[in-house]
C-alpha cells in the first residue's frame, strides 16, 4: 500500500502480502456527532470484536481484502442510559442485530489518497461504505492502519429522534492486525 507522485499525498509503507489478523484489544473505533439539533457534540467508541486483513502481493493484484467485525452492543458514550437506548430497538437492535460488519477491497489511489471501498452492514441492511485510508506502518509482523469515514445512520433504517440525534457519524479508525 503506498501513494506515489500525488503532491501532498503521504507516501506508505508498503506491509508484506499475507494474512493479518485484527487484534481487538489493539484496535479502537472511535465516533463523533452531533445531538440536540447540532448543538452538542457527542464522542464515544465501539469495539471491534474480530477481523482480518488480507494483504495481495501486489497493488495491481486488487486481492486486498478487510473484513471487520464490531459487536453493536460495545456502543459507549460515556453516559449509561444513553448507551442503553442507543443499544435498544430504537437505534441499533443489539439484541437482533448483534453484529456490524464492515467488508471491502483495495485500496484505491487517487490525487486525495488512498481508499478502501467496501460495504458496511447494520440492521441487517448493507450499504456501500469508502474508508479514507490515513497513516498505514508496517514493521514485521504488525500492521497499523489508521482510517475514518461518514456514517449516515438513516441509510440503515435509524431514524428515530431526527433533529435530536446526529444523522452522521464521523469515524475514525486505528486498527493494528498481526501475521
């Protein structure tokens, strides 16, 4: 993975092809929004419970892969009751929908970076999904790669409390996977 002869553009490492696996303990994802009609921001994480990270040999290969897998009900903001109604049947239906699941190939280089497309499911409805690749590092055996993205929850059918729940949620990943 690398971005070569883009002014501005940050030049990657490029990790060794193979399988990486996600170690969750490393790993983070991290949200922000907005709530009471734009006027208060709201932070919080997700877990990411298991992964993998498949790694072609070469960039022209397109063999890449990312499969992510978050538990819906390690949502936390930080305040308990709100955690639990976002957990709830209103929002993400952690009891239903336990999983949320981020699958993509790549990445793709451009003039602004480097992407990785894919398809994000929540509530059971699956929906195409670009991560914005930032800082990727590879040393040994350890992948880094840091990533955000936009999340519009009414794409997967949460549209409870419009106006006073974000619409959006800004994304921002820091995953480390290991051979």
């Amino acid at each position: 993975m690398r971005t070569e002869g883009t002014e501005g553009a940050e030049r990657r490492d490029e990790p060794p092809p193979g399988v990486y696996r996600i170690d969750p303990d490393a790993s983070s994802v991290r949200f922000t929004t907005r709530a009471m009609f734009g006027l208060l921001p709201v932070r919080g994480t997700f877990s990411i419970d298991h992964g993998q990270i498949s790694i072609a040999e070469t960039d022209a290969d397109d063999g890449s892969e990312v499969d992510a897998v978050i538990r819906a009900a390690s949502f936390a903001s930080g305040i308990a009751r709100r955690d639990e109604h976002v957990r709830s049947a209103d929002y993400l239906n952690a009891a239903a929908h336990p999983e949320i699941r981020f699958s993509g190939r790549g990445p793709r280089h451009g003039t602004a970076g480097a992407t990785v497309h894919g398809e994000l499911t929540v509530l059971g409805v699956t929906r195409p999904m670009v991560l914005t690749l930032g800082a990727v590092a590879a040393d040994g055996t350890r992948l880094t790669v840091g990533a955000t993205a936009v999340v519009d929850r009414y794409a997967f059918g949460m549209t409870k409390a419009k106006g006073m729940t974000g619409r959006r949620l800004n994304i921002d990943l820091e995953v480390v996977a290991v051979r």
